[in-house]
C-alpha cells in the first residue's frame, strides 16, 4: 500500500437492503392480487393508472364523436349540392344533351 500526503480514496458505498417479513402486508398483496391489481403498486399509484386509463378512454371517445359529428355534416352538405345540382340547375340537363349529341 502506498503512502501518499493528498490523495484520499473514496468511501466504499454501503448498499444494504433491509429485510423483514410482514404477514398483514403478504395477505395485503394476496388480496390485491385475487382482485386483479399489482401487488408491489401502492392504492393511490393504482387509483392514478385508473384515473388516467379512463381520461384517455373518454378522450378517444370524444375524437371519435366529433369525428362521426364531421362526416354526418359534409355528408349532409354533399346531399345538399347534389339536390339542388339536379333539381334547381340546367347543369345535369346540359350534361345529358351534351352526350346525346356525339
């Protein structure tokens, strides 16, 4: 070993994970795991997955309306033209006497 008067090694890092054995926390985790829930996830980390699996299921929901909302308008405003195109225009008229002409 050397001597030296400024350098200094580093503490060792002390890496020690307790162990303990609970039994109202075991059939805790039984329970929650009869349930269907994550064992290892607290009640308020598994209220949290819920909340936000629910908010992006009632947000998709929303797209989805609005979507279906968009096309029943441009639906609804294609039928429109097309009425009045052949109703109130002679544009079908020339069109037919256009090809009934060659």
């Amino acid at each position: 070993m050397r001597f030296s008067l400024f350098y200094t090694k580093a503490p060792r890092k002390f890496n020690h994970k307790p162990l303990y054995y609970s039994p109202e926390r075991e059939e805790r985790e039984k329970q929650r795991t009869k349930m269907g829930l994550n064992p290892e996830l607290s009640d308020e980390d598994e209220l949290r997955i819920k909340l936000a699996s629910r908010w992006r299921k009632e947000e998709k929901q929303v797209f989805e309306d609005r979507f279906r909302r968009v096309k029943i308008i441009v639906f609804g405003i294609v039928v429109v033209v097309t009425v009045y195109v052949v109703f109130f225009t002679d544009v079908l008229e020339n069109i037919i006497k256009g090809l009934s002409a060659h």
